[in-house]
C-alpha cells in the first residue's frame, strides 16, 4: 500500500497495490467431480456425532458406492490434531468436518 504524505501531520493511504498471493496451506482444495466411488472422511468436532451419522446415512443413500470414514477430535474446544488430519487426508478423497453448536 502507497502512503502519500500531507502538509501537518496526516497521511493518506492508497489502496493500490500488489495483491498478496495466498499461501498454498490456507487456499481451498481442488473439488471432486463426483462422489461416487469416493470415501468421504467425516470428522466430527465431539459435539455432532448424530448429525454426521445422519449425513454420512444421506450421502450413502444417494451415492452408494460412497464408503464413508468417521473420526472423532478428541476435544471440543480445540483444533483436530495434526496426525488425525494427516490421517484424514491418506484416507479419505473428501472431507466434510463438522462444527455443531
């Protein structure tokens, strides 16, 4: 961002500029076509087992030769252990991580 100094004792700020890029740990992973023949990991935040369940029993349903994995993080109130997600993602073609309140 350019600052152009004033007279006294105020700068204004251009908003032009080069554009960060984002880091390739934080962009979205590249989407499936289909989920058939998929596994779909389905990590639940340890306040969602049901509705994962029930998700898991929809997908199941309408793509039946979707096999489905389910994981558990061991607390609450705290991101999923890295080894869980490195797990999660040598496992499953698709994650859905489940946030209930």
């Amino acid at each position: 961002m350019a600052t152009v100094a004033k007279p006294g004792k105020y700068y204004v700020l251009s908003p032009e500029g080069v554009p960060q890029t984002v880091p390739e740990a934080t962009r979205p992973a590249p989407r499936v076509d289909d989920l058939r023949g998929k596994t779909i990991g389905m990590l639940d935040d340890g306040a969602c087992g049901a509705f994962m369940q029930r998700l898991a029993e929809a997908i199941v349903a309408r793509f039946p030769e979707t096999r489905t994995r389910y994981w558990r993080k061991p607390s609450l109130s705290r991101p999923a252990p890295p080894e869980m997600i490195d797990e999660v993602s040598r496992n499953a073609d698709v994650a859905i991580a489940g946030a209930c309140v």
